[in-house]
C-alpha cells in the first residue's frame, strides 16, 4: 500500500507539473539488473519538452527492497499494469532490454484502448511463447560462432540457490556500456541490482487480438555488445525501425538523441 500511494503522489506531482500541453504519458521499463535509475537523464529531457513520464522500479530493483529470488514474470507485468491504471488516459509503454518482455505481456493485459503504442529499446520482441532465454539462444543460433566473444553468460555471479544473479561491474562495461562516461559507469555499478532468474525464462502469451494491434516501434543500437537484435524487429511487424549508434545504454550515453526518438513516435 505504502508503495502504491508514492507512486499516486510522485504521477500527480509528475502530471501537475509537466506535460500539461501534451496528451501522450510514457511509461518506461528498465531492463534486467537496471532499475529506474537508468532513465534518469532522459527523463527530465522529455518532461522538459512537456511530456508526461513515469520511470518504474521493478519489484527487487531499485528503491524496491522485495527479495529477487521470489520475483516471477507476474510480478513484473502486475507493477506495470498496476502504475497503468492509475494513469488518466491511454499511455506509451517504452521497455529497454528485458523489458520488452514485459511490457508485451503488460499490453496483452491493459489492451489497446490503454496502450496506444509499444516501444522496444534495443529490447526483446516477442512472439507469443516466446521469452527473454528463448529470444536470447535465437539470436545466438544466428550469429557466426565466436568463442573469443564475451557473453551475458560470462558477466553472471550465480547465487547458491541459482535463482538469482548479480552481474560483474567489469564485464557490464563491456557489454552493456562501452561508450559511457566513467561516472556513469560508476553510477551504474553502484545501482545494479540482483536479478531473478524466473522472469528471464518466462514465455509471454500474447494474442493477435490485443498485443497484435497494438503498434509497435523499435530503436536498435547498433553497437550494442551484449547481443545483435537486428533480427527482432524482422519477426515481429514493426510499424517503424530507428537506428542510434550507441552501446545498449544509450539513456547514458546519449539520453538527448533518444528522448528526441521517443519524442517523435
């Protein structure tokens, strides 16, 4: 309750003070062992230009203290679906990495006369059945082999349970943010948090009826080093592929470029 309540003051006080003048809300979705934090220099770029935002915490990432090792897929959707309802009007659900697994399964729930459009930043795509582990052995089944490469594999520190992982600082700067400043990486180093495995396996069902009609937009970075995503988009109808040269966290290094992306879609 305590936490539904601070997330009616921080959407009032959002509404009341920006976005007066535009009728799109954007509700953003950090990706795996990220949280809020990730967007925090765009969204200030975006309200400024006078949209409405809201960047959630998903449950154990963030300022959310929940256990990882409890954390399911319905947890995830169910904060999403949760914050969209106390949201006036219909809203742009934006998912980075891993939440573009969760905002596909969120817009399946909330339907298309609450979500207007669905954008995916360098984010997985899914077809129904599929899920961030099934997407991830897709990509990789069709990229040339290269042992030499690092992999997410390679940045997991595994919990004694193997429910849960932690990702190492030293190899999250490799694939995930290469062309970041130091204090950002700093910044994220000290703000990552522990990750549950269940989501990451979760498949989404999703029917043609509702997630089908839904429009669907994606920003590939092209310099992404963790895994090349350029097929997602191919699978599943696109109604617009943007490209931005940058790592898979271009909200760090270069948060201008994509709020001005997000702004036109």
């Amino acid at each position: 309750m305590k936490r539904i309540a601070s997330l009616i003051i921080l959407i009032g006080l959002q509404v009341s003070l920006f976005g007066q003048n535009k009728e799109k809300t954007y509700l953003l979705v950090h990706g795996a062992w990220h949280g809020a934090w990730c967007w925090n220099k765009v969204v200030p770029l975006m309200t400024n230009k006078g949209y409405k935002v809201i960047a959630v915490d998903l449950p154990s990432h963030g300022s959310d203290t929940t256990n990882a090792s409890s954390i399911t897929l319905d947890d995830y959707v169910r904060n999403v679906t949760e914050t969209a309802n106390m949201i006036e009007g219909q809203i742009i659900l934006v998912g980075h990495s891993m939440g573009g697994i969760v905002i596909s399964q969120a817009a399946e729930y909330l339907g298309k006369n609450k979500v207007s459009k669905l954008i995916y930043l360098d984010a997985f795509l899914p077809k129904n059945g599929e899920s961030v582990s099934s997407l991830a052995r897709l990509i990789e089944s069709s990229l040339p082999v290269d042992t030499s490469r690092l992999t997410i594999g390679d940045g997991l520190i595994v919990s004694e349970d193997t429910r849960t992982s932690i990702f190492k600082p030293e190899v999250a700067d490799i694939l995930f943010y290469h062309d970041c400043t130091q204090s950002d990486k700093d910044f994220a180093h000290k703000n990552m948090s522990r990750q549950s495995f269940a989501p990451l396996g979760t498949p989404v069902s999703v029917s043609d009826g509702i997630y089908g009609t839904i429009p669907k937009y994606y920003i590939l970075c092209t310099d992404s080093q963790d895994l090349d995503k350029s097929i997602l988009p191919t699978r599943v109808k696109c109604e617009k592929v943007v490209k931005i040269k940058s790592s898979h966290s271009p909200f760090f290094s270069k948060p201008r470029k994509l709020a001005d992306i997000l702004t036109k879609f």
